[in-house]
C-alpha cells in the first residue's frame, strides 16, 4: 500500500489566499493500470496565476500547479523508474496518473501533460520549474516576440524581482537594451543592479513616473508587464512612439473582491503614442517551439549570462504558504517548494 | 487687395467645445512670393481629433484641419490657378501658404503639406475629406491592418455611423465579416442596417454586453474603436482568444475636464484573453501607401460596394458649430462645412 498527500483547494479565495482555502489529504493511491505511472514530487511550483485561474474552475480540487518529479513505478512504456519528469498534476506529493490523456484540455500537452524532462547537464533540476521552465519560457518569448526589443532601446520590467521578471530582464540585457526594474524591497532592487538591471527601484518609496524620468530620459520603448494597475499607467505614460507592452501578469489585482479596480483609461494614451499592448498565456508557444525556449535559456543560465534565484520552502506541508508568500513579496526569483 | 477669413482658436477647449473658444478674423492676405499659392477651401473638414490634438498646442492659433481647396493664384510651378487640392492649412477660407515648407512637422507630407487632389472622376470633391482622403485611409489602413479580420469572422466598430466606423464596418463586410455597430441613435442605426451591417445599435438605449450576446454570439474577433471607455471594456471582454483591437479614437472622453476618467483595467482581460490592443495614428501610412488607400476606397464607392453620407454645413461662418455637433452626435458620415 502505497500513500500520497496531496492539497485541495476547498473553494474559491476570497481576497488573499488563507490557510483555510486549502485542505491537506492523505490516501491510499490506487494500484496501477496500462499506461500509468507513479510519481513522486522533488519541487513543485507555486505562481501567481493560480489565484486568477482558480477563480474560473470548480472548487473542490486537486489545486492546480506544476512539479518536477521522479518515476517511482510505470506501466508505460515511454516512463523508465528514476526517470525525472515535469508534470502539471497539481499539488500532489506522490500521484498515479495516466500520461497519455492528461492535459488534453490545457492550453498545450508539453504544458498541461507530463514531459520527459530536457536534460540541463550540472544545472539543478529546480530550474525545470523557473528558468529552465514555463517562467523561463514566458519571459523568453513574451519578451523576444512580443515586445520585439532591438539593441538601444529602454526596456521596462514590473515585477521585477519575480520569476520572469528577474529573467526578462537579463534577456534583454543580453539583447543590448537598458533595462529600468520595479520591485518592492530594497534588498531585491540591489540583486537587481547585481545581475546587470541598468536600474532598479522600489515602489513602494518611488514615484514611478519620477523614477522613469530619470532612468528613461529617451522614452520607454518596451515594457514588460507582471503587476497591472497604475504602475503600469505610469509606464505606458513614459512610453516611445509606437511602443510595445508585453501584459504577462496583473498581480496588484488579483486579490481584489468585487471586480477588478478601476484605472486611468489607456485608451486615449494608446492612440496617441500607437502603443500596441498585447496580453499573452505562454501556452502559445507550447509545442515544437517550446524547446527552443528551454534550450536557449539552459545555454544562458550554463553560460552565466543569466544569473537564477530561487526562494526555496522546505516541506509539501508549506504549499498554501509559498503560495501566500507570492502575494506579499516574500520571494527573490522564483518561489518553489522543495517536497 | 484680397481678403481672407480664418477661425483662430482663442484658449484650449474646456470641456464641449464652445462658440467663445473661436474668433473669426478677417484680414488682407499678403501677395505672394516666389513658390506661393493662393486657396479658397471648397470643403473643409471637422474631425473629433481636433479636441484632444489642439489641447497639446499653445493657442491662440489658426485652428486645424484639412480642406478641399481650389488655386487661386500660383506662383509655384507644380500648382496651376483652377487646381483642386487637399491641404493642411486649418480653418481658412482664403489664404496663401507656401506647398514646400507647409506640414514639416506634420505625421507625413501627405497629411500635413498641399498635395494635388487625386482624381475622383464623377465623385464629389467632398469625398477628399472623408472617404477618399483621412477618414478613408484611417478606416481602411485601421481594419486591415491592425485588426486583420479574415472572412467569416466578427467585427464590432464604435462610432459606427461617423465618417471612420460606417467605412469601417462596410469594408469589413467587403471582407467577409459578420459586422456589428454601435451608434447613438436609432436613425443611425437604421441607416447602417441599410448599407449591409448585421447588426446595429444604439448604446444609449441597448446594453452593450447583452447586445453582443444575441449579435455577437461566437465572440468578437476584431473591434475597431472610436469612442473608448466603458463601452470599449464591455466589447473587449466579449472578444475571443487572441482578438484584435484597433484603437482610432476615443471619443467619449475627449471633453472630459481633469484627465481622462477611469475605467475597468483592461490588462487582466488582456491577459487571459491574449488579447492585441493596438492604438494607431493614420499618418503611419503617409508616403506612397497613402494613394493605395485612396484607390481603393474609392474604386469601392464608385462601384457602389461602399455607400457614403455627409453631414454638410454650409457656410464658413459655421465652422465651430460643425465641430460642436461631432460631439452631441449630430452628424451621420462625415461631417464638414462648405464654405
């Protein structure tokens, strides 16, 4: 008899995530049939678009979520014991599940099923979850083909200090840009002078409209969106002629009850300047494309043009706290939980 | 000694346009130098972008826009007494400008200089301020080339019966769209049901989501926006997965006193949406594309596939209450003075 834990989500959150959204489980895991597989997790992955997505299924469940784990039994021939996976099975210390019909539904198999995982040499395996990984991957393509960045040109990242934006930054670094950071420490703003951000700043103690003035005196030309609201108004404010804003992330709303607040129209901004805003779910990329990403982003990190940092909880027991941590800041790079 | 008559705006709008905010002035045009002209407008245009552009220049000032004119006196070589031109000199009835300096600063030469009317054949002069000159273009360069609607396909316009959206819409059915409008009155709506909009309605009456509901029911693909505001968030959030929007004008917040009001933060929406926001300013497409537009739109006017109506207010002295009326919604197409 083998036993596995695993964290639902009991309804949906109401404002901040709290301890009592989540319910922890242990049961007896069925044994296996064809096709199957029993894994356990080494990290699993906490991200903040898990509130807003939960917001649109039907509690109670498996909370949703990725991990990295490893083959403990296989009935499938594609699936070796010891093998390492990544897989989008949810919260779940140790799981049964069926490798060919997961993940129909999600926006790509390589995102929503389980995947082989791509080999990264010396590199830890944590990073199939961050650089190496679906924030990897976002910042990667959402930088390079959404705001389409050319050397000289400023570049401005919201969540700076987060998994994709810490990444961002330093790909358009790599691409020749002057990148300008906001993030909500100072301790995560001087990591950010430290991996080659041009500048960084604290929002909670700068105007950001201020700051841009003097970090941007040319204009923004390419801005790359984690937070939303009105930071971000003030950015597209301090944008160039037909400038180019990659909307990833919107986390100053996501906890919000009652409907997302109210900001500056940009509308009428947009017009004037020709900015083109486009919000994008990296899920457009899964696919043959999905491994390019992965493979150029290990070759920077291997290279150490692209430097990682993980904010790492010890304990599967922790998952609802690395989760809340998320929202008030408590992560440099990426959050993960090492089971 | 030849008179002319020009309208100086005195301050910036405060709120609505006002009759207070323009003075008339008469005054003895000078003779002309070398590489001179002498105008008198046949047309002239009123545009809503008047209201936000002159609120970013330093009045008092001959107030802008276009006109249809004919040569009076020429001492240039490229422009004979008795030409038709389209020019860039504001609102002037009479006046003398010089063709190789005028509009340096402007979008592009095309828009901001004098160029020599593109023949038209058997259609109205007056077509060189709507269908066959800006309005045209920024109908026809907007749809196609920023929404990109395929056949098949559903497009909702804003300001639908203006001189912008009724092209807009009729292109997009040229195209092979499903095509739906909103428009501030019934007879609007009517008229557009007339010349081959699906659907039509009149926001001030019909919810705008509930609206989309019955005439948009697989979701909107493409939106071309001329009015901004919560209107632009209730079709937005009816938009399907990677939908395009054209943002042209934003009407509804242009005689707003104290900065634009707030609304919704269409970023989340973004996101989740993947959705494509693009504002765009027509002299993008200055230079030698302009005459593609103009060919085009005019070859489908001619052969009847794209039907026109004018708003005429006839008179010079009429300028300022042409203007007035875009905003109170009294113009059905386009809306310009015949001097």
């Amino acid at each position: 008899m083998v036993l596995g834990r695993r964290w639902v989500l009991k309804h949906h959150f109401h404002g901040h995530p709290k301890p009592e959204d989540f319910e922890l489980v242990e049961e007896e895991l069925p044994a296996l049939k064809d096709r199957q597989i029993r894994f356990h997790s080494l990290y699993l992955s906490v991200d903040p678009y898990m509130r807003p997505y939960t917001a649109r299924m039907n509690p109670p469940f498996t909370m949703i979520g990725s991990s990295v784990a490893e083959v403990e039994e296989s009935r499938h021939p594609d699936f070796k014991v010891g093998q390492t996976i990544v897989l989008m099975a949810g919260w779940m210390e140790r799981g049964v599940v069926s490798p060919d019909t997961m993940g129909k539904d999600s926006p790509g198999k390589t995102l929503g099923g389980v995947m082989p995982a791509p080999d990264l040499g010396a590199l830890s395996k944590s990073l199939l979850l961050g650089a190496c990984g679906m924030p990897g991957n976002t910042a990667y393509f959402g930088l390079l083909e959404i705001c389409k960045p050319k050397a000289g040109e400023t570049v401005v990242v919201s969540g700076a200090a987060g998994a994709v934006g810490s990444l961002v930054g330093q790909i358009a670094k790599i691409k020749g840009c002057t990148v300008v950071g906001f993030a909500g420490t100072d301790d995560k703003c001087a990591w950010l002078r430290s991996i080659g951000f041009d500048h960084a700043f604290n929002y909670k103690k700068s105007d950001v409209a201020e700051s841009l003035k003097t970090a941007a005196p040319k204009g923004v030309d390419c801005y790359f969106d984690n937070v939303g609201g009105e930071m971000s108004i003030a950015v597209l404010n301090a944008m160039n002629t037909r400038g180019r804003a990659a909307i990833c992330g919107a986390i100053s709303h996501y906890n919000e009850v009652g409907g997302y607040s109210k900001t500056t129209d940009i509308l009428p901004l947009c017009i004037f300047k020709e900015l083109m805003v486009e919000g994008f779910l990296v899920g457009r990329w899964a696919g043959p494309r999905w491994v390019e990403g992965i493979k150029a982003m290990a070759g920077w990190v291997a290279g150490g043009q692209i430097k990682v940092k993980e904010t790492t909880v010890e304990g599967f027991a922790k998952m609802p706290q690395a989760l809340m941590g998320l929202f008030t800041g408590e992560n440099t790079g990426k959050m993960l939980v090492k089971a």
